[in-house]
C-alpha cells in the first residue's frame, strides 16, 4: 500500500458491507493525481455523519470523507478508528 498518513481525506468511490474505497482529491508524495485506498472498516470503528453516529452503509460515493486510522509497527495495513463525513460536533 505504501505510506499514507492519518487522517487520510478524500471522496468515496464505493461502499461495501465492510470497505470502504476513498480517493484523495489531489496527489501525494511526488504524485500528481490523487490516490485511492481501500480501507476494511471493522465493526469496532465509528462512522459518522454531521456528527451523528451512523454505519458504514449510509456512506454514499461522492461522499468527501476522512478516515482516521493507526498503523501497528511493522505492518503496512491500516486499523480504522473513524470514518467522518461533513462537519463535527
């Protein structure tokens, strides 16, 4: 996957049951466009929405999104903590 960096921005391209695919509006590290990551969404992790907490089904693609994640060291696979649209509380 490469490195990314927490939170990760960017618009949903699709939605599943427990994926969620983001692309980020413009390039990093040297890229000139932007970069799309899948992201496994665990139940333990929250979405919201406008500040309201809602689940991983009402993200819709177009979405702008954040998703906030850590990383354990020596892995490359990202643990989701939060996925957030729109605006906090």
């Amino acid at each position: 996957m490469g490195r990314i960096r927490s939170p990760f921005q960017g618009e949903v391209v699709s939605v599943t049951a427990n994926n969620v695919i983001v692309k980020s509006a413009r390039g990093t590290a040297g890229r000139t466009s932007g970069r799309t990551i899948s992201f496994t969404i665990k139940p333990e992790a929250k979405v919201v929405r406008d500040g309201k907490t809602c689940e991983l089904k009402d993200l819709q693609k177009g979405d702008a999104v954040s998703v906030v994640f850590t990383t354990k060291p020596g892995s490359s696979l990202p643990r989701v903590t939060q996925v957030s649209v729109g605006k906090s509380e």
